[in-house]
C-alpha cells in the first residue's frame, strides 16, 4: 500500500507523479474545470495541532474531485483515548484515505501499520513532506527545471526543513543549511539523508550569507514550532541572527523567498521581505491545495483501481 508519511518512502519518479498529476489537475482548475474524478471518496484528517493551510486545502482538495473530508479535532482523542492500532483498524473501515497532523511521528507509523487504506502526514514534528512538494510544484511554476539549482534553508533545521532537504536530494536540486550548531539536524537525521538521497550533499554553515551566496530560493520557518513553546526565549536568542531581512536578500538578489507560513513577522523574517516582489509565500500556500490534489490521486488511484 502507498503512502505518504516521509519523502524518503518515494521513488523520484513518484514525486514526479505526484507534481504532474497536480500541476495537470491545477490547469484544468484554473480553466474552470473541476471534475469529479472521485465521487463519494472520504477523507478522515485528524489534527492534533492547529492548522488553517493543510485543514483548508485538503478539504477543498476533496470537494473538488467529487468527494469529501471529515475534521477531527484533538477532541476525537487520537493517541490518548485508546490505542492507535484499535483507532487505525476502525478508521480505516469507514474513509477511503487518513490524513494526520500528529504531535509524535512514531504515532503515524504505528497508524500505518495498522491501516489498511492510505495515509497522508499533514506534518509531525519530524516532517512535512506536503509543503515541500508544494514549494517544488511553486518555484517550478516560477523557474521552470530546477535541476542543479541551490536551496538555501536559514534557521531552525525543524520538520519542514527536513522534508525540503529530502525533495531536493530525490529530484537532483542542491541544498544548503545555515543553522546554528545546536539546531542541526540530528546525526540520525544525517544517516536517514545518507541512506535514501545518498547523492545529496548538504552544504552546512553558520554564516546566513554563506548558504543564500547563489541560491535560486531561500527558504526559512518559524524559530519555535508547534510543541516548541517551552524553548521559546533560547530558540529566539540563538536564532536572531539567522533572520531573513533585506540585507540577506541582497546577497542573492536575484532569490525567491519561500515560507511554509504561518510566519511571525520581525522575527524569521521581516515584513519587506514577506511583501518584496521575490516573495513567493501565498502562491506557495495556494499551491499547497493543487500539489495535494496530486496526492490525492496518486493514493486514490490505487485503493479505486482507476
Ligand atoms: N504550512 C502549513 O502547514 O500551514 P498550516 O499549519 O496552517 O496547516
Ligand atoms: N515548523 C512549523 C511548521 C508549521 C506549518 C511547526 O511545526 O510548527
């Protein structure tokens, strides 16, 4: 059964499904065409943190092929009222595919294992791997072919940057990391790189102007993620000077600016750079709707036999 719970599950040529599968739903959707392709199919998303982009465009996502998306709340008790494993084996019953926000990754690999229809991670503290496919799926729309073009991450190397390290590695796109030391990624994050994009290389400094020198993108994210709060006067010390301004962005004039968002402004970055003409952010976020829409298909094909 495919499902799409880390990056690092997929083949690249999967990833390209995914993105042309998206990218041919979006212009048809962009034309006024929204056909049903799966009528009556349900989609159960369970969010155990907030969310306004991955609850929205999933279930839009889901209106527009002709089927439908159930929220639930932490209120629904996921990974407290009883075990995952009775909770996948019930779920999986009732909706076609599962997607879950999770406060702990091994919570959805315990549900996979357990589910018998697929799964979506729509992000856990370990990963995002939806935003990353729309963020490609966006500087694509911009760019075109991205092949051999650096991505800079400045900041925390936190879930998203993890998924974005693992596209760039599967589709051949360089990556750089400026992170404080104590916000690298884990060794065992650096074996999981080396084992399944063996041929990604990860160009680590802590010198902001070092990672964005020559970068097509510069990608950051909030200094303290959902779960995080607790660390939030040491994570905004150590990373204050990992801030994306105008200054940076000097130093790659010619840069896209991606966020994941929600932002916090004057923080990770500032508002010129948010609202500068190289801000890519809201067509990033609608995009997360049509790269999703890929997704969708890409695991309904399967279960549907279409
Ligand atoms: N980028 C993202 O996942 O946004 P939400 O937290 O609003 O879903
Ligand atoms: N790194 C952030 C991303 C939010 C979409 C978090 O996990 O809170």
């Amino acid at each position: 059964m495919k499902n799409l719970v880390s990056l690092k599950d997929l083949s690249s040529a999967e990833i390209e499904e995914i993105l042309s599968l998206g990218r041919d739903l979006k212009d048809k959707y962009m034309k006024g065409v929204r056909e049903p392709i799966f009528r009556g199919a349900t989609l159960g998303m369970i969010f155990q943190k907030q969310s306004l982009r991955t609850r929205v465009s999933f279930e839009t996502a889901m209106i527009h092929l002709g089927g439908s998306a159930l929220f639930m709340s932490d209120e629904i008790g996921f990974g407290k009222r009883e075990p995952v494993n009775d909770f996948a084996h019930v779920l999986s019953q009732m909706v076609d595919l599962v997607m879950i926000r999770a406060k702990k990754h091994e919570d959805v690999l315990e549900f996979v294992k357990h589910a018998s229809v697929p799964v979506i991670n729509g992000l856990t503290d370990y990963c995002h791997p939806c935003q990353a496919l729309a963020d490609i799926f966006t500087l694509r729309e911009v760019e075109g072919d991205l092949r051999g073009k650096k991505m800079a991450w400045v900041g925390d190397a936190n879930n998203v940057a993890l998924s974005v390290a693992l596209i760039c590695g599967k589709l051949g796109l360089r990556f750089s990391l400026a992170v404080p030391e104590a916000y690298d990624f884990s060794s065992e994050v650096y074996e999981m790189l080396s084992e399944n994009v063996p041929d990604l290389e990860v160009e680590k400094t802590q010198d902001p102007v070092k990672a964005v020198k020559g970068a097509t993108a510069v990608f950051t994210d909030v200094w303290v993620s959902m779960g995080q709060e607790a660390e939030e006067e040491a994570r905004k010390a150590a990373f204050a000077p990992y801030q994306v301004n105008a200054e940076l962005m000097a130093h790659c004039p010619d840069a896209y600016f991606m966020h994941c968002l929600p932002a916090k402004r004057g923080l990770e970055v500032t508002d010129e750079v948010m609202e500068s003409p190289r801000s890519l952010v809201i067509q990033e976020a609608g995009n997360r709707m049509h790269a999703q829409k890929g997704v969708l298909v890409w695991l309904l094909q399967q279960v549907w036999k279409k």
